[in-house]
C-alpha cells in the first residue's frame, strides 16, 4: 500500500469505529462545485443557535465539534479539486478530528450530519485495498486466475486439467500410469506458467502476486514449473484454497490480504522497536527539525511518522525519504508505543544511515 493511503485506510478504520451514545458527531462533506462560503452557512447557524443554548439543550461535545469545524472551514479560501471533507466530534471526552481535503476520489454530493456515528460513504469506494494484486488459484482439477485490485476480486481466467485421479491398481500398469499422471501434470503446470506470465506481465501490471491451491498442489507447481523470475520476485505468500474457481480466488483474496496486512504491521513494530531502543544516540533523530535535516542530508534510512500527523505532511515527508532511497512507514496512534511516539516525538522519527552532526 502506498504511504498517502495507508495513512487513508488506518484514518478511516479509526474514524469507522467512533460512536457515540448521542448525536454529537459532525460530518461534513463539499463537493467541488460548492463553495467553501456555501457550506459554512448550517454550520455558523447550529454553532449560533448551541452557543446560546444550556449544556442540556445542546452539548458541549456538539459545540466543541461545530467550532472545530468552522476553524478548519477558516483554512480554505475555495474548495480543492476533488471535494473537502471534515469530521470533528468528542466521543469520550477527547477532541477528534479529519481533514481530508485531497480525498483520492471526487466527492459527488454535499453532506452535513450530526449523528452518533462519522458519514464515511464518500469514502466508501477506498476501503478496498489500494494495490494490484495477481491471484492465482492451483489444484489438481484446474487453476483460476484473477486480479484483486480496489474494485475487489476479478476473475481473469478459470481452466481445467486432464490431470487423472491416482490409480488404485498395482503392478507395471499402475507404474506407466503413474508416470503418463506426472507427466501430464507437468505439461498442465506449464501452461499454468505460461497463461500467468501473459496475463501478468503481457497484459497487465501488478504490485505483487498471491498463490493458493490444494495441499502440496501450489508446493509442486513451484517446485516442477519455471515461474517467470519476475513473477517469482513479486510472490506475496501461498495460502490454502480448495477450489480453482471464483469463490477460490475470493478465498485467495482475503487470506493474502490479512497475511499482507499483518506483515505491514510487523514491519512497523520492528522499526518502531528499533526506533526507541535507539533514542538517545546519534543513530536516530526525531522531531520536526532534526529529521527534516535528516533529509537534507540523505540520511534518512526509515522514516516513522504517526497517523496523528496531518495527511499532507505525511506524504510531503514519505516523498522526500522515498526519493533519497529511503523507507516510509505510517505508525497508527492505537499501536503499541504508538501514542507515547506521538506524544513525546511529536510522531516524527527517523533511523538514520549515518549520524548527522
């Protein structure tokens, strides 16, 4: 996933799991052919009427979000180009707020809420993942192929084998039917081979390529068939499915997804790890200062930045990192050590490849 939509996808998981048990959460949603002017009007108006309102007739929590709404309205002279939106409440006590105002889709109509819950549906359509994937199902029978991309699964392709059962007979009969069996499996592995390395690297780009099958099926396919090295280079995992067909490559889909999701985390828990064993030497450097001299000098090994950071400044931060051969990693504030890198690093840091001075 790239760094701007993991910071995209771990905001939305928090914002989708805000509730509240009254109807003082505010969503705000402008597309690109209203002006800023337009959406502030329902705003000022509720924020006129709860300010001269007792705590029991209107919140103080509704209050606190209709200001904070109209104080990030304040930073914007006219819509951006895809829509504005803006989410401000407090759940249990503490200010939450999200300023999406580079959303990657275009946001098609106006919304203003209070509810208990945050009006995520503008950003329905990105709650998928964000990276190309190539599925390809392997079992005795047949093989599947399909992409997984943000629209969901595809399927591509769905073949069968004249493959045979294992033979029950004994003697030589059974030995030549045996190896007409091998045989015959390795010409169908082949053309798996070759129909996957069209399809992936003729017809189509992928940022990585899962692979499922039946137990030891997907083993020996890797094991007999010469996989295209790219193709190889890009293997995300192999994970068990039982049927080379649609339903098998959604199977695919969401085993490989949740693997992938848990190595991503992993990756940040080791270098968050190695981040605060480090503090205090010259092989790290954190804070906004430090770490942006970090950058000028290309210093920058992994760069960790907290999900609490404006999307904006994370992506500025992950571009220059990522341009000087560096690695950037999004660090959410619900993670282990996750707040306490927040709030005493100000949720910049950054493993250094040689010290600065």
């Amino acid at each position: 996933m790239s760094l701007s939509n993991y910071d995209l996808h771990e905001r939305l998981d928090r914002l989708s799991n805000v509730s509240a048990d009254r109807d003082i959460l505010v969503s705000l949603a402008v597309p690109p052919g209203d002006s800023i002017g337009e959406a502030r009007q329902p705003v000022e108006t509720d924020y006129a009427e709860a300010t001269q309102l007792d705590e029991q007739s209107s919140p103080q929590p509704l209050v606190d979000a209709l200001e904070a709404i109209r104080d990030r309205l304040d930073e914007y002279d006219e819509t951006p180009d895809n829509g504005l939106l803006v989410y401000a409440g407090e759940p249990d006590g503490d200010l939450l707020t999200a300023t999406f105002d580079d959303p990657p889709v275009e946001i098609q109509e106006s919304i203003y809420a209070h509810a208990n819950e945050f009006d995520l549906s503008p950003l329905e359509s990105v709650t998928e993942p964000s990276a190309t994937y190539g599925l390809l199902v392997v079992e005795r029978g047949g093989a599947a192929l399909g992409r997984l991309d943000d629209e969901g699964v595809e399927e591509i392709d769905v073949f069968d084998s004249d493959v045979p059962d294992k033979s029950g007979a004994g003697g030589q009969s059974a030995e030549r039917f045996e190896r007409d069996r091998e045989h015959r499996e390795r010409e169908f592995f082949d053309d798996v081979a070759e129909r996957t390395t069209v399809t992936f690297l003729e017809d189509d780009e992928i940022d990585g390529l899962l692979l499922g099958g039946t137990t030891g099926t997907i083993e020996r396919f890797r094991e007999e068939t010469d996989l295209d090295h790219r193709l190889e280079d890009l293997v995300a995992g192999e994970f068990a499915v039982e049927y080379a067909t649609k339903q098998g490559l959604e199977r695919l889909a969401e085993s490989g997804q949740e693997a992938i999701d848990e190595r991503d985390r992993e990756a940040v828990s080791e270098a968050l790890a190695e981040f605060l064993d480090d503090v205090g030497s010259d092989a790290v450097a954190y804070g906004s200062a430090d770490v942006d001299d970090a950058l000028e000098y290309e210093a920058v090994d992994t760069l960790l930045l907290s999900t609490t950071l404006e999307g904006t400044t994370i992506q500025e931060l992950g571009e220059r990192a990522e341009e000087q051969g560096g690695e950037a990693l999004v660090v959410p504030d619900d993670f282990p050590n996750g707040d306490r890198f927040a709030d005493v690093f100000d949720g910049i840091g950054a493993i250094l490849r040689f010290p600065i001075e």
